[in-house]
C-alpha cells in the first residue's frame, strides 16, 4: 500500500507555502497552529465566564455588559459585531474547521497505516489515556460546542426554551439549572480538559519548539493549562449547582 | 520455568494467520527468549513441524534484525533492550507469553513473526546519507565539531532500524526512525549543506508508507536504543523551517 | 598433494613505501564514459562489501549488490565495538604508518604479506578522512577534534572510536554511501538474496547463482566481475561472537570453483567475552577488547577458592597478565591473553558458576576515575553485561572467557585482491590477506574499509581495462545452466533427505569437535580425530538430515542446511591445514610446538609461507605455497614481556 500524493486539485495547494498542508506533517503543523489559536480561545472564554461571579451592578448584570462589549468591540470605528465577526468569529471558526480537518485526514492516514490490528492486547508504556482518546475527547467537545453554541449563542427553542437574547446571566443559569445539560457541560468540560492535557503538549513537538532547558516545562505547561482552563470552566456549572450563582 | 507460548503463525503474506499455542517447560533463566524459542523450533523440527520463522541475526541487540511484539510490547518487557537481549528471568513460572509479528500495512509479514521493513531502506535511499564521495574526504582534523554537538549525533545514530517504533506506535508511524537519521546528520557540520532536500525528502518518502505522530511517546519506550522523543521535535523544525524558507 | 609451483602475488616492485603508488601509476584505467559499460557483482554488503558498492557505483560503474539480509544495514561488520586504528598520529605518541605496519606484521606472528600490511597502514590515514565526512559521530575532545584510545597489542593510542559502536557507525556510514547509489540509480540492491555459486567460464569468472530466501526462486546473474565481500567462517565452531547467520557459503563455492582457500587453520580467538552459562547457549557475545584498558584481569591464587570476588584480597589473587607480561600487561594481543585465560582455567583456577571464566575487575578504575568516566567510557558494555548474566560489573567483576571470533584465513588473493579464479575478488574478512596468523584489534574495520573504499575500486580497473567492449556472458548459456542446476539439486538433496536430524544438530557437533581439537590449543593426534570425526558426521549429514517445509518460501532450515554443509567441509579443510602447519604461530597454537615458558615457536624455516589450498572434488586438498620474505620487518619472537 503506498499513499498516493498526485498533483494538487485544491488551487490553494498550489501556493507553495500552503502545499506544506497536504503532508502529515504540514497537517500537523496546521493542528498544532490551529490548537494555539483555540487554547487562546478558550482561555479568554474561561476568564470572560468568571463575571458571572460578578453579579449585578445597577441592576445589569456585569457578564451580560461583558458580552454587549464583545459585541460592541471598535463601536467607534466600525458597525456592531463586525470585529467580534472579523476578528474572533470567523477566525475562530478557520481553525476549527482546519482543526478538524486535519485531525480526520490524519486519523485516515494512521488507520491506513496499519490496517491489520493486533490480533493480542496492546500494553501501553508512554501513550496515556488522553493521548490515546485524542480523537474521542475532540469528537465530544465538537458535539458539546454544536449544543452550547444552539444553547447559549443562537438560542433554539428546541434547545433552551427560556433564552433570551443578550441576557447572558439569565440564560446561563436557567440553562444549566436542567440537571441533563449541567452533566453534559461538566462532561464537554473534562473531555476539554483530556484534550489540552495532551494537546498543549503535544503542538509544542509539531512545531520542533525543543529545548534540552525547557522541554521539561512543556507537559507542566500543559497540564497547568489543562486544569487551570477547566477549573475555570467547571466553577460556573459548580457554583449554579451549590446555589452560589443563581 | 515452565511457559505457555502462544505464537503468531502464519505461513505467507496472504496467508490467514492464527495464534498456535506450545507449551515450554524447563526454561532456565539466563537463557536469551530466542534460546527458549531454539529450543521449541528444534522440537518442532524433529517432530516433523515447521520450526517457528523470526528474524534475528547478531543476537547482541545491535543488528536490528530481531524484533517481535511480546504480551503486547514491542521487544517486550524490558526496557532499552532489543528481543535478543531480552533473557528469561524477565519472566515468572507460569507466565503466558503472546508473541506477534510487528504489525504495520508496509511491514507486511513474510512468515510467522518475520515482517518486510524494506521502506526503512527506501527512506534512507531518500537523504539519509551526506554526499562524500569516496576520495574527496579533507583532512578529518580540519573541520572541528563541538563535542555535545558529536554526542547528540552519536545518540541520534545509535538507531539500529529495528522497526520497534512503528510497532510500538497506535499510528504505525516512522518518526523516530526518520527523525533519528536527519537528527544524527542535521546536527553535523558536515551535513550541513543537504539539510533541507535532506529532511524534506526523508519525511515524505516517510508519509508514503507510514502513518503519522501524534506524539504518544511509544516509540521512545520501545526503542532498544533509547532514542528521544526530542529528534522529532528536531525534524519537524527542520522541515518546517526547509519548507519556509527553499520557496 | 603439493604443488611446488610458487604462486605469484603480483607485488609491485620498489620501496615498500612507494609499491601502492607505483602500481597505482601502472594500472590500467577505464575512462568514465566506458565505466558504465561494466557491471560488477559484489556479493554481501558488510564493511567491504558496501564501500565497494558505493565506491564503484560513485565511479560509474553498474553495481549489483546482493545481501541475505533484508536491509544493507544488518552485517556482522555493525557488531564490531572497539574502533579502528590509523596511523593519524594526532595524539603525538610517535605513531607512524611504519609502526603501524611494524606493530601490524609483528602482530600477525610475521604470517602476513608486508606489502599488503604497508598499503593497509598508508590507507588508514584517508580511512579515518573519508569516514568524518560521511558523518560518521567519532568521540571527540571537548576541543571538537577527534579523540583516540589505546588497543590490544600496540603501545600507541591509535583508535579511533564511536562509543562501543564503532562498527556500527562505520557500516551505518558504508551503507548510506551506498543507498545513495541506490538513489542515483548506479547500484542494484538485492536485499534477501543468497548467492549460491559462482559462474565460471573458460576458467573466468563470469555470474553469480542466487536464490530469494522468500519465494524460493532460483537466478543467474551476469557480471563482468564478481567481488566477494562476505566474511569470515568462526561460525563453523557454532558457538562464536559471529551473528547467527554469517556463514563461509559464498566463500566455500567459490573455493569449489577453483579459487584456492588459504590458511585456514588462523582463527582468532578473542579473549574478553561472556562465559556461556549452559549448554542451549546459541551465541558467545563479545564484550569490546577496549575493557583491558582500564580493567584488570586476574584469577584467584588458590584453586577453587569459594570466596565472592569482591571478598578475595589483593594477596589471594594472581593478576596473570600482569605478572607474565609486565611490559603489555593486560593489553597484550589477543591470542596470548586468550591462552593464558584458557592455561587458568585448565588449571581449575576458573571463576563463575560453571567455573569456565576469569575476572575482569573495574574496581581499581572506578576508584581512579569515578563512576561517571567509567559509564562515560564503557556503559554500554556494562549495561549489555548486566543484561546477559544479571550481575552489575559496578559492584562485582565481570567474569569473561576467550570465544571464536574472527578468521584470519580466508580466499588467497593477490595484490590486486584477486582470487585464483580472474575476474573473481575477495575483500574483508573473506579473504586472508593482511592479518597473518593473528589480527591485532581495530584492524578488521580498517582492513574491510580499505579494501572496499580504497584497494578494489583501483585494481578492477586493471582487470577491466583490457576487456572493454566484452559484453556479459549471457545468463542463458551453457555453464549458467549447468550451475543453476546443481545449485537446484543440492537444495532438492536437502529437502528430501528424509533424516532425523536438525542442520542445528549437525553445526552444533562439528562445533564441538573442532572447538575440542582445532581451538585455541591443536596437537597432531586431536586433528587427526577431528578430521576422521568430521567425515563420518559429514556422512551422517548426508543420510540423516530433516529439513521440513518446502523450497518455494522462506525456510530458514533450508538456508541453515547449505551452511552448514559447506562448513562440514571447511572444518576438515581447517584441520588438515592445522595438521600440515607444524609451529605455533598466532592463533594457531601447536601443543607439540611451544617455548618452555608456553609461548608460541614459530618455524620461519619451514613454515614461513601462505598455504592455499585447491578443492579437487572430494579427494584430498592440493596445498600451494606462497612464500613469505620479510624485506622490512625481520621476524623475531614476539615478546610482550
């Protein structure tokens, strides 16, 4: 069996300095660079969830004003959500789907790469459950994203029946008040949690960023990220849960 | 020690292959595992069996050409040790050892736990060499090599081409063999001038046969050598800085 | 049968300093553009056999290169640990290329051809350049240039190192250059592919008989010349360092076909290896000579004394070496510190469990240097020690005993390394030119690069030259047909034998025989047993053996019963040529022979020849002379004292 790589039919592929993306590891480039974007993301996301604790200042709600700012992001130069559009959105969403799209042609081309299984079980030294379950945890967190994004940001009926636009605070809570979607978003949230644990490690190796001094800060990196992220995260469902957010 | 074997058997690449299972009894401790498997083949043999096929030659964990997956692990359950070198006090009386043949759609097996590794060779014949030609050597004393930077390519070159690494990988990749060589010759002076036909040649005749990282580490854990993770951290630099900058 | 006819090496005349240049400057040339019009045949693809490949190929020529293994990568050559002596002189010790040549001949027991031996010391030197520039990761100074070690039986640090893999980079190096070749389309691999025979037409040689050790499918090819570079023959003692499958297949056919065998009977035996620890043992495993440096090797002073080493003081031990040979001490050649391992030991003052060892201490090293430089310096070793027998030579001594390692015999060959059939080479170990009758360490790598990346790419052209526009005989004639069939035949002989034996079973008892009666010590009635012994086992070979399976796939039992078959024969041919050879010289030590402090006593008056032998089908061997004069290095005793 032999891979074939024929011509580029995707002009873009064409231009030299994309061609790197038709190979495995031009693709693992482009996960890796992707990955950094979306760990950006989901920092920000995380410390931008933290007004909830907040609470309410002259009857607004501080994340519900956090959420109209991000909206209403270069008001002064631009129409409203044009930035947040431009510049977060949209870019948001390139890397998401090249994320993806490389983790499935990837994941293609190891299958292929081994199309007889061992026929006894394997014992693993070094791959641990999160580098194992890659695929598995990225599948959970696209599928949570599909809902959260239905849930919080669009607002379908048949998804959250009690939403209402702009009301961030509001929507939060009597979202997550159903005790289904509370587990599902703790769930989303360790599966989130497995894959930057291997993940923010893991881009570090993609890119060849190494270095006998600092290589052993790479996986601490990760995993500080990892928890920290998910802490972050996990402590709005908690605090619902407790009745500290309500 | 008395074992239970149970032992991949397969008599041609199309063949449908099958776990026989032969009992060894009176094993001694220092024995090598291939001892033990002598001893059975030779029982084989004059029962009128065909004696188990595996490759392996220098028995002294340096050729390369021995390798097969023992209760799971490629070179089994040492650590750092190549199957020749594995010896039976490894193992406990009444141990079931399951032996396979590394398993990968480009190594694909010969007979019984012997595998063609022949793309290995190919990817060598792509760039895993620096162009001496033989007469045009200078005076080896001319071009001075720092001597950490001689001891990180000796480590990169301890590779002995096992293929543990694309057993050992869930993705059946070949990073760490790759890696290895562009490591041990990149980081030379003398390599210098081919570094980047090198590492872009060697990583695509790579992906032709084998699958790709995802940064497991099972490579690293099964290499009999010990070979670091961090020489492919090293190639993929390389290549991404080839590609960046030959445009 | 003698044959009185001297026979004629070919050496160049003049100093000996300027007999390679000389030659260099008579030989003919082939001119690029006619080169490809050659295809060269070179059969295995250790040290010599790939810097040939790749030499010749760099040169134009069209090269077919053939190994049994799967990959250029896998010969014995990788396995070699110590290093590689040249006469670089960096250490400023008062090297030179004559002392190396001196040291070279000396060591050999002055059984070697000078000529050859002063070309091999001049070639050392581009050796070392040529491997650098391949990349080849030799331990350095922390000044960045290259560092060197000390080595058995010279008193100058001249080898260069990588680790204890010194081997292994070299043929990592070798095989590179080679599959560069590969890639620019001028050498043809044959990986998995066993040659079988030789063709030879009007006394010629002119293909090669292969057979695919996968699917079994038997074919010809046709070159303008055949070089061998496929190694020695220790594997006929069964258990040896060599790898498992090195065998004298290639080298005994061609022997069959008319090429005369010489000095079979100079085995290396090499003193610093692991003791077997039972009788399944299927290797001996070699732990580098390199460990003399700084370990001390010693024995109890009382026999069968029941203490652990680390428990006998200093006053209770015998430092043999040291004591016997103050000026060398422990680095002392190889067949003299195996004798003396072997004179302890026969004289039940061995060590270990089965009491067939002697202690290799680090205790005075790890004091002196630390723990960190030892590791630095031998960890490798220590850890492969460790591995094998479970103890940890950082606490307890290693326990080691001499094993079968190397043969200095091989096919006679001239100057120009070629054999007595024209048109067919041998290079390396295969052939028996520059060690003499014992090979110094260090030396093997650089005699098979020198061979393969200096030496034949040269002579070929010599050969070659005046056979221009000759095309290839074609694999369809005659004499290929006629060797394709009785390769077949042998193998259908194999497979229907109907025995009751294992070709394991066979190898295992010829082993022991000459191992018993053709190792380390000989004595004319011990060799006249083995060879009565060794024909009726060949015998029984021929009506006993059980190969199982078919010929059409891969049967490595089928493979196993050629070898050893033909190392049926060579054991006898051994035998005979240690019979007939009435001295002591290096590794071949006749009891019958000897100094009265036990050292080997040679006779220059009546043995100072190469004895080359010619197969005459089963009768007994012709011997041929080729006499020896040492011009340059006047034989003496050697002393290590």
């Amino acid at each position: 069996m032999l891979k074939n790589r024929g011509p580029a039919r995707n002009p873009l592929m064409r231009i030299p300095i994309l061609s790197v993306y038709r190979t495995d590891t031009g693709k693992k480039y482009a996960m890796a660079i992707s990955g950094v974007v979306l760990l950006g993301f989901i920092l920000g996301h995380m410390i931008g969830n933290l007004h909830v604790f907040e609470g309410a200042h002259g009857g607004e709600y501080r994340i519900d004003e956090y959420g109209e700012e991000l909206r209403e992001l270069g008001i002064q130069f631009f129409p409203r959500t044009l930035v947040l559009w431009a510049f977060i959105r949209i870019p948001l969403a390139v890397a998401f789907l090249i994320h993806i799209h490389s983790a499935y042609s990837l994941t293609r081309s190891n299958r292929a790469a081994r199309q007889t299984r061992y026929q006894s079980p394997r014992n693993y030294l070094a791959a641990d459950y999160a580098s194992r379950t890659m695929r598995w945890s990225g599948i959970i967190v696209l599928l949570f994203l599909a809902w959260h994004l239905a849930d919080l940001t669009i607002g379908v009926e048949a998804v959250n029946p009690d939403f209402v636009r702009g009301s961030v605070y509001h929507n939060l809570v009597s979202s997550l008040s159903r005790w289904p979607v509370w587990v599902l978003y703790v769930a989303a949230q360790l599966a989130l949690a497995f894959h930057v644990w291997h993940g923010a490690w893991s881009l570090f190796q993609s890119l060849g960023l190494n270095h006998p001094r600092f290589n052993q800060f790479r996986p601490l990196f990760a995993h500080t990220f990892a928890v920290v992220v998910t802490g972050g995260f996990l402590a709005v469902p908690v605090a619902i849960a407790l009745g500290i957010v309500a | 020690m008395d074992l239970t074997l149970r032992v991949w058997r397969q008599e041609s690449p199309e063949a449908e292959g099958r776990f026989e299972t032969y009992r060894a009894v009176d094993v001694q401790p220092d024995m090598s595992f291939l001892e033990m498997l002598d001893i059975l083949n030779e029982k084989l043999l004059t029962s009128g069996f065909e004696p188990i096929a595996f490759d392996h030659d220098c028995r002294e964990g340096i050729c390369g050409s021995c390798g097969v997956m023992i209760n799971g692990q490629a070179h089994g359950p040492q650590r750092n040790t190549a199957t020749c070198q594995l010896h039976m006090r490894e193992f406990s009386d009444g141990d079931t050892l399951v032996i396979e043949p590394w398993r990968a759609t480009n190594f694909p097996i010969i007979r019984d736990l012997v595998v063609d590794r022949s793309p290995f060779d190919r990817i060598i014949t792509a760039g895993g060499y620096i162009s001496a030609p033989t007469g045009s050597a200078p005076e080896a004393n001319l071009i001075p090599v720092p001597k950490e930077t001689s001891d990180a390519a000796m480590d990169a070159a301890a590779c002995i081409g096992c293929g543990a690494c694309v057993a050992a990988c869930p993705n059946g990749a070949a990073q760490l063999f790759t890696a290895a060589k562009v490591a041990h010759l990149n980081l030379l002076p003398q390599g210098g001038p081919e570094r980047r036909s090198r590492v872009e040649r060697m990583v695509e005749t790579m992906e032709e046969y084998f699958g790709s990282c995802t940064n497991h580490g099972e490579c690293e854990s099964a290499c009999p050598k010990g070979i670091s993770l961090d020489n492919i951290a090293l190639m993929n630099r390389e290549y991404l800085l080839s590609k960046i900058r030959s445009r | 049968m003698e044959n009185q006819n001297g026979l004629d090496a070919k050496v160049p005349t003049g100093a000996i300093n300027e007999r390679w240049e000389n030659h260099l400057a008579d030989i003919n040339l082939v001119s690029p553009a006619n080169k490809r019009r050659f295809t060269i045949i070179v059969v295995g693809t250790g040290l010599a056999g790939a810097s040939a490949a790749a030499t010749l190929g760099e040169l134009g020529y069209q090269v077919k290169a053939f190994t049994f293994h799967d990959s250029g990568r896998r010969a014995h050559s990788i396995a070699a640990q110590g290093g590689i002596n040249a006469a670089k002189n960096y250490p400023n010790d008062g090297d030179s290329i004559h002392r190396l040549f001196y040291d070279t001949v000396k060591g050999g027991d002055y059984r070697s051809r000078e000529s050859n031996v002063y070309r091999l010391a001049q070639l050392s030197v581009e050796i070392i350049d040529q491997c650098v520039a391949q990349g080849v990761p030799f331990a350095r100074e922390y000044g960045g240039l290259l560092s060197n070690r000390s080595f058995g039986g010279a008193q100058v640090s001249r080898t260069f190192y990588a680790r204890g893999q010194t081997g292994q980079q070299l043929l990592l190096g070798a095989y590179q250059a080679m599959m560069r070749q590969v890639d620019l389309g001028t050498v043809e691999l044959f990986t998995q592919t066993e040659m079988l025979d030789v063709v030879v037409k009007d006394g010629q040689a002119v293909g090669i008989i292969t057979r695919d050790l996968i699917d079994g499918t038997i074919d010809s090819h046709a070159g303008h010349a055949v070089v061998l570079a496929t190694g020695g023959y220790s594997n006929v003692y069964f258990l040896s360092t060599n790898a498992m499958k090195s065998n004298v297949t290639a080298v005994w056919r061609a022997h069959r076909q008319g090429a005369w065998f010489a000095n079979p009977c100079y085995t290396q035996i090499h003193p610093t290896c692991i003791p077997p620890s039972d009788e399944f043992q299927s290797k001996l495993t070699l732990m580098s000579e390199s460990l003399r440096n700084d370990g001390r090797i010693w024995v109890p002073s009382r026999s069968g004394d029941p203490r652990p080493a680390e428990e006998i003081p200093d006053a209770d031990r015998d430092y043999y070496l040291e004591r016997r040979y103050p000026a060398f001490g422990n680095l002392v050649p190889r067949d003299v510190a195996s004798r003396a391992a072997k004179l302890e030991v026969d004289g039940g003052k061995g060590v270990g469990p089965l009491q067939n060892g002697v202690y290799l201490d680090f205790a005075d090293a790890l004091g002196r240097l630390g723990e960190d430089t030892v590791r630095e310096r031998y960890g490798n070793l220590f850890d492969m020690y460790q591995r094998i027998t479970g103890e940890d030579p950082y606490l307890t001594p290693m326990r080691i005993y001499p094993a079968m390692h190397y043969t200095m015999g091989g096919l006679w060959v001239d100057y120009n390394l070629m054999t007595t059939i024209p048109g067919l080479y041998a290079l390396g170990e295969a052939n028996f030119s520059d060690h003499g009758a014992n090979r110094l360490g260090a030396s093997a790598l650089m005699q098979g690069l020198a061979d393969g990346y200096f030496v034949i790419p040269y002579t070929l052209g010599g050969y070659l030259a005046p056979r221009l526009g000759e095309k290839t005989v074609p694999t369809t004639d005659p004499v290929f047909e006629e060797t394709r069939s009785r390769v077949r035949w042998r193998i259908e002989g194999y497979l229907t034998g109907g025995g009751t034996r294992s070709p394991d079973w066979f190898h295992r008892e010829l082993g022991k025989t000459l191992w018993e009666h053709c190792g380390m010590e000989r004595n004319a009635d011990g060799l006249r047993q083995a060879i009565s012994a060794i024909e009726s086992l060949k015998e029984e070979f021929d009506h006993d053996l059980l190969v199982p399976g078919d010929g059409h796939s891969l049967n490595q039992s089928l493979e196993k019963a050629g070898r050893v078959d033909d190392f049926l024969e060579l054991g006898r041919l051994m035998c005979i040529d240690a019979l007939h050879r009435e001295e002591s010289c290096g590794g071949h030590f006749r009891i019958e022979h000897q100094t009265e402090d036990g050292e080997a006593e040679r006779d220059d008056d009546n043995f100072s020849y190469v004895a080359a032998w010619g197969w005459t089908n089963g009768e007994e061997p012709i011997l041929n002379k080729e006499p020896l004069e040492f011009e340059y290095v006047r034989p003496s005793r050697r002393s290590y004292k």
